[in-house]
C-alpha cells in the first residue's frame, strides 16, 4: 500500500491551518483549506501555504508565548516546500502531581499519566489552534520567500 | 470551529483531488456552523436573523441531532452556551469528520483516516498494514502522548479537554460551575460522531464522566485529572 507522498499530507495539515499572522489584529483567524489563493489579512503577512514557492534551506522561527511556554519552530524547505518542521522549544514546564483523588471511581483502574515513547500515526487531544505556533511557523517560511 | 485538519490515505490510488473534496466540505462546514464568523448562518440564527423555520437542512439536523443528545445525556449535552447562543461546535466536529469519512468510503476508498482537531475517525488498516496507532495527547506536555490505542475496528475517537488558555468548559446543569478536576477525556466509540457527542456531554460531567462512558455499551474513556491522574474504563486496555 503506498502512502499519500509526505508533501501531500503536509500540504493537506498545513493547508488546513489558519494563514493568517495576527500582527496586532485581533479577529478569529479563517479556516482555509484551499492554497490556490494567497489570504490577504494583517499587511505584512506569511501566507502559509506549501505551494513550492520557497527557497530551500532551514529556517528558525521567532520565539512565541504560548501561555504555558513558548514555542520555536525551525523549519527545512526542500524543493520549495516545507519537508520538515522542528520544535526547538515547546511548554514543558507543567508538573505532573501525584495525588490520590478520593473522589475517583473506586472500580475503575487509575494510573499516573506517563510519557509513551510509542510511535503513532495520529494524536487525538483537546482543540488546540495554537497561535503561538502559527506565528513561529510564519516568521520561519517569511524568511524563506 | 477553527482548527487543523489532517487526512491520511494508505490506499494507493489517492489523489490530490480526494483531499480537496474533504477540505471543501470542512470549509462548507465552517462557513455554516462557525459562531466566529459574521456571516455564518450559526450566526444569524443567533442574532435573529434566520428564523427556526428558515434553516438550512444540515442546520436542523444538527439542531435535531443535539437535541436527541440532550435527552440522552440528562442535559449534559447542551448546545446553548453560557451566553445564551447556540453553538453546536461539541457535535458538528465528530458529524462533519464523519461524513468526510462516508464521502471517502463512497469513492471506494478502504484504508484511511480523517482528523480534525483532534478527533478522528480511522478506517481499514494503516499505510504498514497494522492498525491505526492514536496518541492520546498530554495536557500537561502536549509534544508528548500518554497513550496509544491500536484501533482495529473503524473507531471513532474523540477528546474533550480544557488545557488550552481560554477554553473553559462549564457545567449545563449548573452554569456558574467550570468545570476543572478533569482537564481531558478521550472516548473511543463505533465512530468519531458518536465519539466526539459523548466525550463532549461526558466532559461537562467533570469526574463523574467516567463513569457515564462505563456505563454506555460499545465505548471506552480514559479520563486525566487534574493531579495527572487518569481513569479509564474496564475495557479501555484492550486497546493498548
């Protein structure tokens, strides 16, 4: 079975991202899934789009305050595109308290959250449209149009 | 309604123009259900400009679909917000990546998945032929997972959580009440809609959610407090 080529897929996640960089504009950013047009928001603006229009090579984003922590992308274009995207830094600062709750079922089984090592194909987690990592990926593919 | 999607087709015949179809319909979706958008007839209907009998056909679907979830879950489920709007956000996501899956089955497509914000419907069998491996987010670290479920048979999961600045998640019942003991609830169930429906109403329980998901036939649920203290339900390791 051959999977859709990597570009593709980021094409689609990326694609599907809000565009727009919110410099000092506070609206709710808009869906956009399709990268045939450029979005026209906050002057100047990165479009995020992964069209084969940037120049290859990495590029390290701004450091951004995502309320927990910051977050920094790096990125590596290959043949226009983005092929990569690194965290250098994310909110990791939370600690995880071990507490009994009292209150818990008494029937169901309990466990301390622990972090799984565990490769998957997707990650299932509350909503989280992180501006802090739309501007870091923003300020990257800026540098790289 | 703002988030990222993600599709992925292990079949070999996928196209650009399979993805496009899916991301258009997100974007219908958006532009019909989305409270944050001015022209959205979520929006009208709220402000008064749509009358009850005026609305679209998926509109009163949602509409009827949120109410049967309302009666099902003793009220928990509850599309009006705080502010006295509705907003059916808790139901329309897992509905919306439902579809797109059905519109996928129909092109014949058998092996794929479709996530959108976080919630996921999986069918066949992963691009190694395995099955579909879902993390499990931490909302304390959220680059790491707790969790990774093996999803065999075309499930549905879904997570409702409060870990992101600014999204509170308040109690129907008791609407002075946020809810905070529990900051995510993963429900895994025969698909994302019914998935995305319960972890929703289950969520609003606060510790109580659990123990609504034992109790529903055909789903399991892994539930993190606030202390990083999980609960899952009896057959949720079976998916370990």
């Amino acid at each position: 079975m051959k999977r859709l080529t990597l570009s593709l897929l980021l094409a689609a996640t990326f694609g599907a991202y809000a565009i727009y960089v919110k410099i000092g504009v506070d609206k709710p950013a808009e869906l956009q899934q399709s990268v045939t047009t450029a979005p026209q928001n906050a002057v100047p603006s990165a479009n995020i789009s992964n069209r084969g229009k940037y120049k290859d090579g990495e590029y390290t984003g701004n450091v951004e305050d995502a309320y927990y922590g910051n977050v920094q992308v790096k990125i590596l274009i290959s043949n226009g595109k983005i092929s990569n995207v690194q965290f250098l830094d994310y909110p990791q600062d939370r600690e995880t308290s071990v507490r009994i709750n009292s209150q818990a079922m008494p029937y169901l089984k309990q466990e301390a959250i622990q972090a799984q090592s565990a490769s998957v194909d997707i990650v299932s987690g509350a909503t989280n449209t992180s501006q802090a990592f739309i501007q870091s990926l923003s300020s990257a593919l800026s540098q790289a149009l | 309604m703002d988030m990222p999607i993600t599709v992925e087709i292990s079949d070999a015949s996928g196209k650009q123009g399979d993805i496009d179809v899916i991301f258009d319909y997100f974007k219908y979706i958006e532009e019909k259900f989305s409270v944050y958008k001015p022209n959205s007839e979520i929006t009208k209907i709220n402000n008064g400009e749509i009358g009850e009998n005026e609305r679209s056909e998926d509109m009163k679907t949602v509409f009827s679909l949120s109410e049967e979830t309302k009666q099902e879950t003793n009220g928990y489920f509850d599309i009006v917000a705080n502010n006295g709007k509705f907003n059916p956000s808790g139901l329309v996501k897992g509905w919306a990546i439902y579809n797109t899956a059905e519109i996928l089955k129909k092109r014949g497509f058998k092996n794929f998945y479709v996530e959108a914000g976080g919630d996921i419907q999986v069918k066949g069998k992963n691009s190694k032929g395995g099955c579909w491996k879902a993390g499990i987010r931490n909302p304390f670290k959220t680059q790491e997972i707790v969790k990774s479920v093996c999803l065999r048979k075309n499930e549905g999961i879904a997570t409702s959580g409060t870990y992101i600045r600014g999204n509170h998640i308040y109690n129907p019942k008791d609407r002075s009440k946020k809810i905070d003991e529990i900051v995510s609830l993963t429900v895994i169930g025969p698909n994302v809609y019914e998935a995305d429906r319960f972890a929703t109403a289950a969520f609003a329980m606060g510790k109580e959610g659990i123990a609504f998901i034992e109790k529903l036939s055909g789903f399991e649920g892994y539930m993190i407090d606030k202390n990083g203290i999980a609960t899952m339900t009896t057959n949720f390791e079976g998916y370990l």
